[in-house]
C-alpha cells in the first residue's frame, strides 16, 4: 500500500525554509555561550546588535529544550528578531507599536503564577517549578495581529494541556480566564483616555481550546527568555487566533464554569470577538481581513501582502472545535 502524506496549508518545501544548518549554527554558539557562563545579551549576534545589548538586560539564552518536529516548518521565513521584539501591541505601556523601552518597567522579581478554580490541584507555580515540571519545546508558529499584519515566531515554552493535566479541572470547568500583571504605578498605559479600561488585561479560551495540541505557554523565543515587551515571563500563544487572544505576563489562571469577561471584548464586542479566529471572510468593522501584511524591515507601507487563510493557515488542528 502507498502511504500519501497530506501536506498542511501552512506547510512548504524545505528549499523554502530558513535553512536548518544556519539555525542550528546559531543555536549551538547560544549553548557555547550560556556553557561558559555568559548570558545571551552578553554578546550581539551578527544583525541584532541593538537588541542584544540594549533591549533588555534580562533577556537569557535558553539551551535546555527540543524542536517539537509537529511546528518546525511554516510557510514564511522566520522573522528577524529584531522586528519580533520591536513591533509589539503592550497596551499596559503604551498606544504605539514602539514600546518595548517602557515595557522595561516590568518588574519580573519573585514572579508567581496562580492557578485556581474548578481545579482538584490549585497551584502557585514559581518561573523555576514551571521549568522544572513542563519540559520546554520550541514551536515555529504564524501569528496575525488582528490589525492585518502578521509574523513567523520561533516561542520556547509549554503546552498548556501539559498545565492542565497537572491541575486536574473537574467537569464543572467549562472556560479558562488569564490575567495579566497590572499596577497603576507601572503599568501607565497609553495616556489619560485609558483610565476607563477594564484593567487588569484579562482573556479567555473555552476549556475544549486550551486542551487543543496547538495552545502554548511561551516562556522565551528565538532561543532566549522572553523579553518583557513580548510578554515575559509567561504569556499565552494561540496561533489559530488573533494576537490580542495572547495574554502576556500572566500572573492567574482560573478556572470557571461560565464564560469570562476578557479586556478587548468588553471595549468592543463588535470589533473584538470572544473566539477571535482568523478569518478572512469576516471583515473588521473599520478594515477587511481578506489579506495580511508581513512585518519586514521595509517601511509599513510596503510590506508584502499575502492571502489571510481560515485560522491562520491551522484549520487542521482547530476547525473540528468549531463545527
């Protein structure tokens, strides 16, 4: 019998691929550098100079994960970190895209996660017991911004069913809430007309969209710890959806029987849905969907477009979850 390989959407040809001799190149001199005691902002890498030594004097190397073959290819080139970690939505310090200097206001000190809720194990997990007990993997994943520009990120992290299976949610537990680190001391925000947000930043998933293969808790990208501006410590990644899904610096994870209120949904139920899906065939009220912009070093106006695919190119996975 002849075995046919369907080939995902999102899947390419290697030819097509970042090539794996250069990746893995540079992640060998990261585990060169982290064995001799140096951290990863210790030395720039050859095109990220300005990041390395500038961005976040917290930022790590990691050397102790795999490549989860399942998410190692998409159908774009990775990113260029230094657009990674320079283009970011972190509305807890700012309107613009430009933030990542007043995220650096992030204290990461003592951080503690808590889990809770219709769970039999509720837990306080320090960053080292989640390390420690969630072996950490490394997943290439697309990511659109609901604002028509998209990404290819390599994240470290965990899968959140991984989390789940250690809490043991009972059968009461229908929906999960995230929230985020919010002090109004720290976390300004974009100027007076936020005041009236619904502070702390807060998200949602349906119990059966946490359990899926594709959820993921990203603890670092591009081989390092994440930098605050990206969501660090511990933040949310959930492809098959609009980025705003991804809550960053989660500090609670509930679990609940009734569908929570989450930030965007509350400001704009119309605008910000509570699924958020990829979809081109729903337009935002103020821009269509149909096509997405690919954040490149070239100015905005000039970034390649590209067909936007049903669930970010991830239907495979999720589409059943919705039928």
């Amino acid at each position: 019998m002849t075995l046919i390989r369907i080939v995902p959407s999102w899947e390419i040809s290697e030819n097509q691929i970042t090539p794996e001799s250069v990746f893995m190149n540079r992640r060998r001199f990261m585990k060169n550098l982290i064995g001799a005691g140096l951290t990863a902002s210790a030395l720039s890498l050859v095109g990220c100079q300005a990041t390395s030594k500038t961005q976040n004097n917290s930022v790590q190397g990691i050397s102790d994960f795999k490549t989860n073959p399942n998410f190692a290819k998409v159908n774009r080139p990775i990113t260029a970190e230094d657009l990674a970690t320079k283009h970011n939505n972190f509305y807890e310090y700012g309107g613009t895209k430009s933030i990542w200097q007043a995220a650096q206001a992030l204290p990461l000190e003592d951080w503690k996660v808590e889990v809770s809720g219709l769970v039999k194990n509720p837990t306080t997990y320090t960053l080292d017991d989640l390390q420690k007990q969630f072996p950490l993997e490394e997943r290439i994943y697309r990511f659109r911004c609901v604002e028509a520009w998209a990404m290819v990120v390599p994240w470290l992290g965990f899968p959140m069913r991984a989390l789940m299976a250690a809490v043991e949610p009972n059968s009461e537990a229908k929906f999960v809430r995230f929230t985020s680190f919010y002090d109004p001391k720290i976390t300004t925000g974009p100027g007076f007309w936020a005041n009236g947000y619904p502070w702390p930043y807060t998200e949602g998933l349906r119990i059966e969209e946490m359990a899926n293969d594709l959820a993921f808790f990203a603890v670092g990208m591009y081989g390092k710890t994440l930098p605050k501006q990206n969501g660090a410590p511990l933040r949310m990644v959930i492809p098959w959806k609009y980025g705003f899904k991804g809550a960053k610096s989660i500090v609670k994870i509930e679990f609940l029987n009734q569908q929570p209120a989450t930030f965007w949904n509350t400001l704009g139920p119309d605008e910000y849905g509570f699924e958020a899906n990829v979809n081109p065939n729903k337009p935002h009220p103020r821009w269509s969907q149909a096509t997405e912009r690919i954040v490149s070093s070239k100015p905005s106006f000039s970034w390649e477009k590209q067909p936007t695919l049903p669930y970010n190119g991830y239907g495979e996975y999720v589409a059943s979850l919705y039928s």
